[in-house]
C-alpha cells in the first residue's frame, strides 16, 4: 500500500471507524485512534466491570486493517462498502468475542492483548 493511501486513510475513514466503535461504548470504555504507524490503527481499552469480570485481562484491543482492503475503499464503490461495514460494527464485535475471549460485557479478556488484524470491510 502507498503511503498517500495510508495517509488518505488515516485522514478519511479511520477517524470514522474509531468514532463509530466509541458509540457503541460506553462508562468506561476507550477507543482510540493510535497515529504513527501507517496505517492507522484503533485502540480499545478498558477497565473491567467490579465483580463482574469474565476474564483475568483487562480489555486491550488493537484493531487494523489489510491493506489491499484500505486501498479499495478509494475505488469506486468504496463509500457504500465503508458505511455499510460501519453499520454492521455491533455485529462484527460480537462475532470477534467467542473465538478470541473477548467480553465487551465485562470488558475482560484472556490475553494481555489482543491484536485483531488484517481485518476487511465486507459487511
């Protein structure tokens, strides 16, 4: 992948997918967008819920994304493909939990990190 279509990336539609996540969080949930690296990549993170916990980890998440896929939100089409991936983020989070023990619910986790990557934009 080029730099100027990390760069486009970065600028355009990462922002967006982090915004996106972060309202679906909420008390206690972080979601970030961690610069520096090309491209981009999003941070989740949290404090497990008092009590609660599923997992001995707390939530630490880092999401990114294949780079063939970013350079394809920039043909034609790309908008539609990246609202409707935005659309069906619940979903995707969801289906991440089971395999990767992951528990947006308690905001726990088995492992220290968990890196979700090379991830695309199909819905």
């Amino acid at each position: 992948m080029s730099h100027d279509i990390a760069a486009r990336f970065d600028a355009e539609f990462a922002p967006r997918i982090a915004e996106a996540l972060a309202g679906l969080f909420r008390h206690r949930v972080h979601v970030e967008l961690v610069r520096g690296e090309s491209p981009a990549r999003v941070h989740i993170h949290g404090e497990p819920l008092e009590g609660a916990r599923r997992f001995a980890h707390p939530l630490n998440i880092y999401l990114s994304w294949d780079g063939l896929e970013i350079g394809a939100l920039f043909a034609a089409g790309g908008e539609e493909k990246f609202a409707q991936y935005l659309a069906a983020l619940p979903g995707k989070l969801r289906a991440w939990q089971a395999p990767r023990q992951i528990d947006f619910g308690t905001r726990s986790q088995a492992d220290a990190t968990v890196l979700l990557g090379g991830l695309d934009f199909e819905h």
